[in-house]
C-alpha cells in the first residue's frame, strides 16, 4: 500500500497551459437590413474562448454604436443584445452604402460597410410537375423560374410556403413552408438567362384539394449576404474527416467578427393548378 501511494503520488503535477492558443476577445456583429424594415436591430456579442474560462461568452462591456449613410450620422439605440433605430431615424436607400462603428468600455471596438443594393424587378413564373424517386415513388414539385440580367452581377435568396384549401377534410386549411434545392445562388447559375430553383412540400401533394398558392419572396442581396450564408452552409456541412481543413465562416467586420450586409425584396403569389 505504502508503494502504491508513492506511485500514486508522484503522478501529481501542476497543468502547463502554455501550450493552449491564446485569445484575443472581439466584438461580433451581425446585421441584416433593408429597406423593406420598419425597425432594424444590430446584434452584439462576444467571441468565445476555445478553452479555460468558466464563461463561454464573456461580456462585451458597455457599447455604443453609431450608423451613418456618409452624410448624416446617429447614435443607434441599445439594447439587451445590441442596437435598434426605425426608419425615421436613418431610412435604408436603395444604392446607397452605410457605415457602422461600434466602441466598448473594454476597449474593444469594430467597424463595417454594406451598400443596399439597387431595387430591381425581375420575372418570376411557375409552374407544378411530376416527378419519381429511385422507387417509383412520384412527388410533385414546383419549379420557379428567375429572370436575369446578364448584365449585372447578381446575388439573390429565396424563401415562400404554400397553402392549400380543401373542403373534403375537417381542417379546411394546410400551410406549410416550402423547402427549396438551393437558398441562396447567384446569377453565375442562370442558363439562357433564367434561373432555375425547385421547391417542395407535403401540401403541394395533397389528395382532394380545392385550390392551393405559393408566396414567394425573392431577396436581391449584396455580395457579402451570399457569402456568409454560402459559408455557413459549407461549414455546417463539412465533413468530420481529422485531415481536411476547416471551413471558415465568411466576415466583413473590421476589427472583429461576424456580418454586415442588405438586401431588397419582392413578393408574388402564384395559384398553382
């Protein structure tokens, strides 16, 4: 026993942290505006330290924010979780670029652009089909096709949902969202100048229906918009392979971390036969 405790005991030794990656804490902003808003919020938060603190998310301290479209400047209002202003205060232009700053007490502090991009109006058609899987199995789709201007570099989002009417059942109403083969895409992917997206739903297959319509919403977006929601994506679907290198989450903000970005939107509804 006398051994086995002497063992035991030269075992204990203090933890050498030297080689744990240092870390530098950063504001991390993240921000979707657009024209289309009555209010717009600004989220602020922290990074997180990979390793060592009880607090995953330290506090970003006390923050000030200001927005400015080149000409005027106001100071955004705070929040819980970051900023707000209304449209009164600084109305989001089609075309026009904005700048945001952002201070703390802690000494942090973090900077970005993003340019609204232009209104546009593009046409939208369409149209349902029949289609089968490796089994035999037939589910209907809806194809929406995309006009585009071959002219103008491009960067859109898309999202709808489909409601379908129908008297043979007790709930008269079904609406769901529809799930589409792509999200977001860019105009590199038109093919004699369409674009080409498929879309689904339990509800565009729905046995002894009266009528049924689908609301799309078709966002044109800036650049950066596409490219943190393309990297999110391929980050959340990256494989667990130890050998491959890690993707990256796209950002814009200087001197920190995360988004900056607009878009514009348009809506139509299609009576789908």
């Amino acid at each position: 026993i006398s051994m086995l405790l002497c063992l035991l005991s030269s075992c204990k030794k203090e933890a050498d942290n030297d080689f744990l990656p240092g870390f530098e804490q950063k504001l991390v902003i993240s921000a979707f505006l657009s024209p289309s808003d009555r209010i717009s919020f600004i989220q602020v938060t922290s990074n997180r330290p990979p390793y060592g603190l009880r607090d995953p998310y330290p506090s970003p301290g006390n923050i000030s924010g200001w927005l400015s479209d080149g000409e005027s400047e106001i100071q955004l209002h705070s929040t819980d979780s970051g900023f707000v202003f209304n449209r009164n205060e600084m109305q989001m232009t089609p075309g026009k670029s904005y700048y945001l700053r952002v201070l703390s007490d802690k000494g942090l502090k973090a900077s970005a652009e993003c340019s609204v991009p232009p209104n546009f109006s593009r046409a939208i058609s369409a149209d349902t089909s029949l289609k089968s899987d490796t089994w035999g199995n037939f589910y209907r789709v809806l194809t929406i096709t995309i006009s585009d201007n071959p002219d103008e570099e491009d960067y859109y989002r898309i999202f709808g949902n489909c409601t379908t009417y129908s008297h043979y059942y007790a709930v008269k109403v079904f609406k769901g969202a529809l799930r589409f083969d792509k999200d977001v895409f860019k105009d590199s992917d038109a093919v004699d100048g369409n674009i080409h997206v498929e879309a689904m739903s339990e509800f565009l297959m729905l046995d002894h229906a009266d009528s049924s319509f689908a609301k799309i919403y078709l966002l044109k977006t800036e650049k950066s918009y596409y490219l943190y929601h393309k990297s999110v994506f391929d980050y959340k679907n990256d494989d667990e392979n130890p050998f491959t290198e890690p993707t990256p989450v796209y950002s814009n903000i200087n001197g920190g971390l995360g988004i900056f970005t607009s878009y514009t939107v348009d809506s139509v509804i299609f009576r789908l036969k």
